[in-house]
C-alpha cells in the first residue's frame, strides 16, 4: 500500500474491528442455521424461514465487506486522509431490528 506507515495502534486497531466483524458474522450464521434447524412445529413455518434467511444474508454481507472496510481504513492511515464513513453500521443496526422484530412474531403467534 502506498503511504506511510501508520502508527502500529491504529493497524491492529483496524485489524481488531475486521476480526470483530468476521465474528459478528459467525454468529450470525451460527444463528440463521440453528433457527432453521428448529422442528416445524415449534414457530410458524414461514417466519422462521424468514427469519432464518435474514441472519444468513447478514451473516454473507458482513463477511463480504469486512475485507474491503478494512483496506478503506488501512488506505485512509497510511494518506493520513479522514476515515471513510461506516456504511455498514446502518445495514446491520436495521438488520439486526428486523432479526429482533421477526422474532418478536414469533414468539407472539406461537404463544
């Protein structure tokens, strides 16, 4: 990468919240599956599907863009340039309310 060295705090700074979004995806798969997994019976069908679908796709959008976000990051140190906007804070803050919603359905309607 051209630039100069940044200082090694804010690499492994970068590095941190790259990992923590590789995480966050894990989990977020982990989710999506074990929600498919549940016996038919136990929630509505399609809501559970649904839902299921939801965390899987966040799960895919955070692992995918994770790597991108962090050369952003890395490019902006290095050029000592400001720090590009967190584009995806808004898509998992309303993804994960979604996730939160459908599972409120859920919870409602099997009750």
């Amino acid at each position: 990468m051209e630039g100069n060295e940044p200082d090694p705090r804010f690499t492994l700074a970068n590095e941190r919240t790259f990992l923590t979004w590789l995480s966050t995806s894990l989990a977020l798969c982990a989710g999506g599956v074990a929600m498919a997994a549940l016996p038919e019976n136990l929630f509505v069908p399609w809501v559970r599907t649904l839902l299921a679908v939801v965390l899987v796709a966040l799960a895919a959008f955070a692992a995918l863009l994770a790597y991108p976000r962090w050369r952003q990051v890395q490019r902006a140190l290095r050029r000592a340039e400001p720090l590009p906007p967190p584009r995806l804070a808004p898509i998992f803050g309303y993804g994960v309310a979604l996730v939160a919603l459908l599972a409120l359905v859920l919870i409602v309607v099997s009750a």
